[in-house]
C-alpha cells in the first residue's frame, strides 16, 4: 500500500466513525433519566394478507409496481395483496427502551408512555439524538414525570428484521405492540417502578394507525391514546409516488443488505422533505438527522395499514389526535378539514376526544421547529384528564 492509499483509507475509516456517531448509534439518554434496554420475546398469531403480484428484485420492479398502484383506479389494476386474510404464527425479538424520571413526581411515573413509531424511522424518532432539548419528547416528558416506553418495530433497529418486506405488514405490528402493552401493563420491562398505574399509547403515523387499530381491537389494552400524524380521508393520489421509493438494500448495501427487496425507503433528502416536511418550518440540520438515522419499511406495511380496523367506539379513555397544519402525507398537504371526520366517529365512545390542528409544522412532527408546543399538547391534554 503506497502511503497516499493508506492516507486514504485512514481517512475513510474516520469518515465511516463520523457517520455512525451521527447517524444514532451511540445511543442517547436523557440526562434527567433512568434507561434500561430490553430485547422483548413476541409471538404472534393473526390473519394477514398475502403478497399477490410481481416481487420485484430491483429498482425497475419497484418503480413500476409504484406506478401501477398510483393509477387511477378506472384502469381496474388488481390489488397487490390477497382481499381475503390467510393465518400467519411468528416469532420476533423486539428491542425496547423504558425511561423514567431520576427524580419522580406525584406519582407520574406510574403512568407509563408505550410509544411506536412511524415509517422511515426506528426508536429514535422520539429520543432524538440530535438538538434533544428542541427535538426529544422522550426527554420532554421525562421532565413533566412521565415514564415512556419506546421501541424499534419489527423489521427496523435493533429488532428482528428477517420477516420479509411483502410479508412484514399492519396486522402484525398490531400484535406485537399489543402483546408489548400487556407485558408492559403487567410490570414486565418497567424496571424500577413495577406495575404502572395507566399505560397511554402514543404514536406517529404508522404508529398512531396501529394504536388506532389496537384499541379498536382490545379496548381495554390502554387507558388514553395519544395519535399524531394520523388522517383517514386526505391522502393524495401522489402520496406514494412522491416517496421516490428505492430497494432499500441496493440504496445502501452497507447497512441493509440483510433485507428483502420488499424493504424500500426514499430516494433522497428532497424527498424526505417532499413528504414528511414543509419549508421554512425545519432546518436544513434536523432533516439531515433524520435522513442519515432513516430506517427502511415494508412495502406490505405501506399497502395494509389503510386496510385495519380504525372503528374504537369501544375504547371510552381520553384520545387525542393531533396533526400538522402542512401534513402532505395524510392530509394532501393542509389537514384542516380533513383531521376531525371520521376520526371523531370511531372514537364516538371516548370519554374525552378532542382533535388539534398544530401551524406550522407538517407530518414529521418531532423535527419541525415547534416540535416543543406539540409535547406541551400532548402532555397538557394527559394532565387535564387525569394522568
Ligand atoms: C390474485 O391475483 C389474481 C390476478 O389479479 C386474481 O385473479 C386472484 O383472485 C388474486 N387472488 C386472491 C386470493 O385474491
């Protein structure tokens, strides 16, 4: 090796160093806070449905499976998954964070958070690593008291990631988090505090979907859910073609090789921001964070979590919705008109169901520059209902 390609590889060893530092490895506590990792044992048991058309192998599969669903539908192209559910049994390991204050108050930490994520993003997306005292609401609730609990979904992080994209889907995360409410109302993964007193669930798009679909499922799983970026009737036409989708393992091999071609992620930055942001209301460093520290999805994720459940008029604790003014992923780009219906109908049972409308912000709620007032909701709207 000459001494310029030694140079050069030193120098691309330290470069690699910096991108995983930045890219959230080095994981994050808030420093008012006592964290404890998990790696959780799930099974799961639920009907699913089944990939039914061409699985690609490259990005020319990909984007004309994309151009073919984004279609009006009076070319009368089939669907891409089964109408009629099959039985799925899986096993998963998923790895998990509880946090609670250093120094509790009044009690508060016996209510415990159990947030998910949405697509795009693991754990992360709430304990931001990144400008945490802006962007962290792990760390903004600990300070009002509350314990969360937070985790990577299947198939993202630190979590099993061998079920396949076409396969990996809605239902199943449903189960999971469900089996992870349970263990966690149980006492189980709440390290010091023991049995919590209430278990709120709080989600981010994907996340709030299968919140959603869990209460509507077993109303008695949690005591107050806690939605943002979640809509029902104002997803544009462009929604999935503005992804810009790419195989995920071809986009960066070093990473997610070990994943199926049915796991994709956006093309680039542009379309990062074309989706989850609204200028000028992030900053160029904050979309960077999000984009180096992205995770890869599931196709079958993106195709099924319209097709759950939403109708939780069983469900009587407190629900709050709350979205981003600007939010183009479920709300063509301006939610208001589109947020309240029928999100006010399916939980016509809560004993306390408001729905807010945060300016200034679009779907990526946690990394717009207000993502503060939009914690201050979510924790003002849990206190004034008893938690
Ligand atoms: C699978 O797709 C084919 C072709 O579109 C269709 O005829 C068939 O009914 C589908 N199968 C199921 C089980 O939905």
């Amino acid at each position: 090796m000459s001494i310029p390609s030694i140079l050069l590889s030193l120098l691309g060893l330290a470069l690699c160093a910096l991108v995983e530092a930045h890219s959230g490895k080095s994981t994050y506590y808030p420093p008012r806070a006592k964290c404890v990792e998990y790696l959780i044992p799930v099974s799961v048991s639920t009907p699913v449905l089944v990939w039914n058309t061409t699985k690609w192998e490259d990005n020319y599969g990909l984007v004309d499976y994309v151009s073919v669903d984004s279609t009006r539908v009076d070319a009368g192209f089939p669907g891409p998954v089964t109408t009629s559910p099959e039985p799925y049994t899986g096993s998963f390991k998923v790895a998990a964070t509880f946090c609670t204050p250093k120094h509790p108050k009044n009690g508060r930490e016996k209510t415990v958070l159990l947030a998910s994520h949405g697509l795009g993003f693991d754990r992360g997306y709430w304990n931001s690593a990144y400008e945490p005292e802006k962007y962290n609401f792990v760390q903004f609730a600990i300070d009002q008291g509350y314990s969360v609990f937070f985790y990577d979904r299947i198939g993202t992080g630190k979590s099993s990631i061998g079920l396949s994209g076409f396969v990996n889907q809605g239902a199943i995360q449903v189960k999971v988090l469900g089996s992870l409410a349970s263990l966690v109302k149980s006492g189980k993964y709440t390290s010091s505090i023991g049995t919590p007193k209430s278990l709120v669930l709080v989600g981010h798009s994907f996340g709030s979907f299968i919140s959603n679909a869990l209460v509507a499922e077993s109303p008695k799983s949690a005591d107050a859910v806690i939605l943002t970026g979640i809509a029902y009737a104002g997803v544009a036409a462009t929604t999935n073609e503005a992804f810009d989708l790419h195989v995920a393992s071809l986009q960066n091999p070093r990473k997610w090789s070990n994943r199926d071609p049915g796991y994709v992620t956006w093309g680039d930055v542009y379309a990062n921001i074309n989706t989850f942001f609204k200028k000028p209301l992030y900053t160029v460093g904050a979309v960077e964070f999000t984009d180096a520290t992205k995770q890869p999805f599931a196709i079958a994720e993106l195709v099924t979590v319209g097709l759950l459940n939403f109708d939780a008029s069983k469900f009587t604790g407190p629900a709050l919705y709350l979205n981003g003014e600007f939010d183009f992923l479920i709300c063509g780009g301006y939610c208001p008109g589109v947020a309240d219906q029928p999100a006010r109908t399916f939980f016509s049972g809560s004993r306390n169901f408001q729905t807010r409308i945060q300016p200034n912000t679009g779907h990526g709620l946690n990394f717009h520059k207000n993502a503060i007032d939009s914690y201050t909701i979510i924790t003002d709207f849990l206190q004034s209902t008893g938690f």
